[in-house]
C-alpha cells in the first residue's frame, strides 16, 4: 500500500509541474508572439482603439453592415449566451423582430434567405463575424444608403472574406468591424 501512495504522490507532483507551472508559463509564451502581444488584436483608425478583431459590436445604421445579435449587448466582461430555448416564446418573439428588422431595411430580401446567424446570437454573444450569406445579402441595403456602386461593396466583402482554415476546417466568414472600417475608408 505504502507504494502506491508514493506513486500517487510522484505522479500529483508531475502533473502540478507540468500544468500549474509549464503549461501556464507556455501558454502566455505563444500569447505573447500572437498578435496583439496577447492582448488581442486591437484595430484602429486614425491611431485610436476602435475595437478589437475578436470582439463583436452593435451596427444599427442603414450604411453598415450588422454583425450577430449579442444576449449580452456586447458586453466582454459579461459573455454569454441566452437561457432561452429554440420553444421559448420570448426568445421566438426576438428572433421575430430581428427578422422583422431585416425585411423593413432589405427591401426585396426573402424571409427564406435570412441566414440564422443574423438572428440568432451566438453561445459567446461576442461573435465578431457573420457568414458570407449574412454579408451578401445586405451590400445592396449599404450599398444604397452610402450611394455607391453595388458591385464596389461586393468587392470589399469579398477582399474582407476570411476563408477556411487551410481551405477545410469551417465556413467562410466576415469580419463586420474590418468590413465597416474598409467601408468608412472608400
């Protein structure tokens, strides 16, 4: 008995080494060479923090594209999902109202063509992109409202397209902030 209490012992010790210690310590190393020094990319625009390339944020004007709904109002220090379930009738009235909101300022958009992700808020309710679909079918919205050519917005939503990790892993995807910033910029 008294062996395997030893060996118990070694083995607790290895692995509060190994993980409170090393694997910390390596951890904020690989941080520390991402972007952003760890800290998260930070975008900015004449030299000022306007967001971060990993944080969501709130669009509501014509001339912008709208990211995913927040449960959190985009709040980072409060992230989360919502309690409410795919049956809930307040969630189910949300979803109707974003919905709403979408047909009121897309003129000629199909309920059928609405992707979920611009209705649905994500499980972080930070999510920074909106799908390919989710892009396409607001650029002729943007397009109208700052007066330009629809074909010059599909061309920065499609320069603003972050591809599949190594062409397989995920979906397309639009990062809203940098679309906005690469829209103010035209």
């Amino acid at each position: 008995m008294k062996k395997y209490i030893i060996q118990s012992l070694r083995l607790t010790l290895v692995l509060i080494v190994l993980l409170c210690i090393i694997y910390p310590i390596g951890i904020a190393l690989a941080g520390k060479l991402a972007k952003g020094n760890g800290g998260g990319e930070k975008i900015t625009k004449n030299g000022k923090t306007v967001g971060y390339a990993l944080l969501g944020q709130s669009f509501t004007k014509p001339e912008y594209f709208w990211g995913r709904p927040s449960a959190v109002a985009y709040n980072a220090a409060g992230s989360a999902g919502s309690n409410k379930g795919p049956s809930n009738p307040d969630y189910l009235k949300e979803v109707q109202s974003r919905i709403d909101t979408l047909l009121k300022y897309n003129p000629g958009l199909e309920k059928s063509a609405i992707p979920a992700d611009l209705v649905t808020a994500s499980g972080s309710g930070l999510d920074p992109n909106i799908s390919e679909q989710g892009a396409a079918i607001q650029i002729a919205r943007v397009a109208k409202a700052r007066k330009i050519d629809e074909k010059k917005v599909k061309e920065l939503v499609a320069m603003n397209t972050l591809k599949p990790l190594m062409g397989l892993f995920g979906p397309s995807s639009v990062n809203v902030l940098k679309l906005n910033l690469a829209l103010d910029n035209l």
